[in-house]
C-alpha cells in the first residue's frame, strides 16, 4: 500500500547523530512496509561537501546498524531506497545554498514528472530552525497554502525555545514565513505506541472514563527515569537541565492526555484544542512556593549498572558550580472542572535506578473501612487498605496494570492487594514501529494531531517559566544531591510524605 502523493524529504542537518540513528531508519522501515508514498527522494543537507554516493553509504551504516528489522545490506528493496538518496552540501544561511537546493529539487521533480510535494526536516541545532525556515522562505522553497497541485510542511525538531520568550519570538518569526497548518512540532513521545494508547484506552472504553475525575481520583503520578548519565551531551544539558529538557515537553504532554476532556474527533485541532485546555490550566508556581511544589537535584557519582559515572558537577563540559538539575519532582495543580484540588506529582531524571516511563492513577480510598487487609511487602499498614492503582507503563515493558483488593482464602475477612496486568508484547506479537516512522508518516498525510501546536508550546512553557523563575529567585538554597541509580533526593518522597501519600514503587 502507498501512501500520500509523491514527496520529497529534505533533511536539514543530514550529517547529525539523529538522522543517522532515527530518520533514516524510520524512513526505511516505511519504504521496506510499503507505507511511503511512490516517488519519495530524501535530500540531505549539511555543510560538508560530499557526493550522493557517499552520502549513501553513510546512511546504509546507519539504517543496517540502527533499523528495528535488523536488514542485510543487498535485501529486497534496499539497494532501491538507497537509490532514491541524494546529497546537498550548503550553508544553512546563505541564499545561494537554497537557489542551489531549489534547483536540485526541481530537477528531480522532473525526473520522476511528479509536482513539489515537500516535507522539510530541520534535525539542526534550534538555533538554525528559524535561520533555515526564512531562506526556504526567500528561496521560494515553501508552496501556497492554498495552491492545490502541492504542499509543503516542515517538522521541526525540540527544543522549541528555553523559555517562554524565546519560544513565543519562534513562534512568531516561523509564523511570518509558514502557516500554522504546515508546521510540524515534533514531540517524539506522541509518536510511542503506548502514549497514544492513552487517548484509546480513556476514550476507546467506556468503563473508566465515570471515574476519571476528582470525584474518584486522589492523585496521579508520572514518572519518566533515564538510567544514564548525561555522558556525551553534557554541554547541552547543562544549559538545559531536567525540566527544559523533560518536563516542558513529554512529561506535559503526558499530563494532558491523561488529563483532557473528551474530544469532539480524533481530528488534530480537536484533539489539541483540549490538550491546550488542559495545559492552560496548570497553576503556576507563584514567587516563594517553590520549595513546597518542586524539587530538584544533581547526581553524585557512583554505579549504573556496570559503568561507573562521575558527579554531574565533574562530568566534561558542565561549568563549575552549576545549578543545572539533573532530577525534578514537581507538583502540579489543573484549575479545572474535572482535577480541581487532585495534584499530579511527575518526576524525572538522569542516573536514576531505572529506565522507565509509567503513570499511576491512584483512586481514591472507599468511604468506610469495613475489611481487614492482609500482610503486605512485609508490613501492615493499619490505617489504610492498598488504594486501587491504574498504571499504564510508556517505556519499557508496555503494559497496563489494575491493582485491587481480594479477599485472602480463610474463615476472617482480610483483603490483600493483586494486580491484574495487560503486557503488550503478550498480546501483540508484532514489532512495534519506532516512534519517527508513525510521525514521518503522518506529516506526510498531512495529519497533525501527534504534533505540538503553537498556542500548546505556549501553555506550557507559561507554567514551565513559573518554575524556572521560583528556582531563578532561590539562588541561596544548595541544589539537592542523589546517589547515582538510587530515585532521586531525599526531599522528593518528603514531597509527597507532607499530603499523607508516597511514590509508587516502580
Ligand atoms: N540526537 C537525538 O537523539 C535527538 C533526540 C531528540 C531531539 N534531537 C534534536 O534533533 C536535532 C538534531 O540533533 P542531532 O543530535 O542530530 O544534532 P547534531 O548532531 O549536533 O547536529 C546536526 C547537524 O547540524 C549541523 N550543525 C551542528 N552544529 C552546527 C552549528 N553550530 N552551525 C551549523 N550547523 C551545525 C551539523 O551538520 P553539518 O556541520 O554537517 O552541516 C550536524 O551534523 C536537535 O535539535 C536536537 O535537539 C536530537
């Protein structure tokens, strides 16, 4: 089966670690399933002068060293895919690059006698987004969007800004050039199987759907743990840290799918339409709250599995002093109908004990205690039975898990908790694709609502500001520490122990 009208996919930053070890191989797990549309040329551009041949080659070591279906170079299918490659050597802000790459597009467009269909992707440093997105501008690179013989879209790599500022004047520089509608955000997260299986489960079933809601929920967590160190990228997350690097974008996407109504459609303004509801609705943290609703640390050195890390402040590359965190535990308010006074608590972090991504839905406790319960973990907690827990786990392991009290076998009525659980590769036997192959192939259906929005970029990085600005004015307080492969500081469980409740054990 094929796919959309024929397309051309120029690929900005061709020469980078996320073309070679993401895109390409999505890309060709798309054409070895038959999925892209006849046609498609991909065209890399970078700065190094290169061959098309040689740009081949790279991208073969790639796609045979990173593709999920593990190919043999020579395969069916291979050696065409690899043909439909081209290579444009340019500078990311000179006209005289883009006339060029304009030209090679044009040619090929006439090759194959197919009109200039193009996906634009910038894999380039956030810092060349707009720079790149203004010379296709010039260039006469982007169509109409009214003209009906082709299109064109362009995906756009994260970070999207580093504050609210910044991405409001990316927003509003990109906007000057493209319409909404031909903007791609890309939030690889929305791409995951299990993260879209969020919106199915909630509003593919009718069973709990009456429950979600403050009525029945007494708090949600969401945790997303890297079991690595910050290693080659340090330079860049150190200017970054966990909540620009995590919590502004999948943590919050994640928080707005569990947390937004029901949509009118399945249709990509419908389903962000709630999501910016929800995101609009996060309460800031006001100046001098930041010690009540967050936490954050930096890890100290030690074992994570068998390699054996430095402390963040001497990793290479990270400034001396630096404030940057490594660990974030916040706790966030939705001022709304449905959550009003049920805190979402999200934490995440690099050198945690686990990689791991998984919410918990927590119900709330029946209204009278009428059972006994059983010995649980060791001990017995006299003043409550184990509360239901919904757990949909993203990341790895995929599974929705539902724990419940039984009655233990004997004459007394004693309740312990079980669990019943719904692991996905139990069930599906087929390989799930990667995440840049569903997002490539929708941004060339022209099928936005795994992407991000404009006005969503900006809910959240509204909330997102309040943070930085609360740990900006604390400059006294000394980051919290935590053992490399241990959850995190100490403070974090004292941010849940002070509303009577604690972490999931994960
Ligand atoms: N790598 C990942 O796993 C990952 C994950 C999520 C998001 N991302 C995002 O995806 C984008 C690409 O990531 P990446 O890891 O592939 O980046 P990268 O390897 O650092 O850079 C991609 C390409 O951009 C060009 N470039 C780098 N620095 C430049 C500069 N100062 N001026 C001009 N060109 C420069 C280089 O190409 P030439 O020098 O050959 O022109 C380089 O090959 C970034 O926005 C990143 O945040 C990456």
């Amino acid at each position: 089966m094929n796919n959309g009208k024929p397309t051309t996919i120029v690929i900005f930053g061709a020469s980078g670690d996320l073309t070679k070890r993401k895109l390409l191989p999505a890309l060709f797990e798309l054409s070895r399933e038959g999925l892209l549309p006849s046609q498609t040329r991909i065209v890399g551009f970078a700065r190094r002068e290169k061959s098309h041949e040689q740009f081949r080659r790279e991208m073969q070591e790639g796609v045979l060293q990173f593709a999920r279906s593990k190919p043999q170079s020579g395969a069916a299918g291979f050696d065409d895919f690899f043909a439909g490659l081209y290579y444009h050597a340019g500078t990311y802000d000179d006209p005289e690059s883009f006339a060029g790459l304009n030209s090679l597009l044009q040619e090929l467009d006439k090759a194959s006698g197919v009109t200039g269909n193009r996906l634009f992707y910038l894999s380039t440093p956030p810092s060349l987004f707009f720079p790149i997105i203004s010379k296709l501008g010039a260039a006469d690179l982007i169509a109409d969007i009214h003209a009906e013989e082709s299109w064109s879209r362009v995906i756009i790599e994260k970070p999207f800004g580093r504050d609210l500022a910044s991405a409001r004047k990316l927003n509003r520089d990109i906007l000057s050039v493209l319409h909404e509608s031909q903007v791609y955000r890309i939030d690889h997260y929305l791409g995951k199987e299990t993260v879209q299986n969020i919106m199915a489960f909630r509003f593919g079933n009718s069973i709990f759907e009456p429950l979600w809601n403050r009525r029945y929920i007494d708090h949600v967590q969401i945790t997303v743990g890297e079991a690595v160190s910050v290693g080659s990228r340090a330079g860049y997350y150190d200017r970054s840290g966990a909540v620009r690097d995590m919590v502004q974008n999948h943590i919050l996407q994640l928080v707005a799918l569990v947390g937004m109504e029901p949509p009118a459609s399945f249709a990509g303004n419908a389903v962000r339409d709630e999501k910016v509801k929800v995101l609009s609705s996060l309460r800031p943290v006001a100046a001098g709250e930041g010690n009540q609703l967050t936490v954050r640390g930096q890890y100290k050195g030690g074992k994570l599995g068998d390699n054996v890390i430095p402390d963040y402040l001497s990793e290479p590359d990270v400034s001396d002093g630096s404030r940057t965190e490594t660990y974030a535990a916040l706790k966030l308010y939705l001022d709304n109908w449905r959550w009003s006074g049920v805190p979402f608590y999200v934490r995440t972090g690099k050198a945690l004990a686990k990689r791991i991504s998984e919410i918990t839905i927590q119900f709330r406790q029946p209204p009278l205690v009428l059972f006994g319960h059983a010995e649980h973990e060791g001990h017995v907690d006299g003043d409550h039975m184990q509360p239901n827990l919904l757990s949909l786990r993203v990341q790895p392991n995929e599974s929705i898990r539902l724990q419940f009290g039984l009655k233990v076998p004997g004459s007394r009525m004693i309740l312990q908790p079980n669990e019943m659980d719904f692991c996905y590769s139990d069930v599906f036997h087929t390989e799930q694709p990667e995440a840049y192959e569903r997002l490539i192939l929708d941004a060339i259906l022209g099928e936005s609502t795994l992407f991000i929005r404009d006005d969503e970029v900006d809910a959240a990085w509204r909330y997102v500001d309040t943070v930085l600005n609360a740990w900006q004015e604390d400059s006294s307080t000394p980051i919290g520490t935590y053992e490399a492969g241990s959850w995190g500081p100490a403070a974090v469980d004292r941010l849940l122990a002070k509303d009577g409740r604690k972490w999931i054990n994960l």
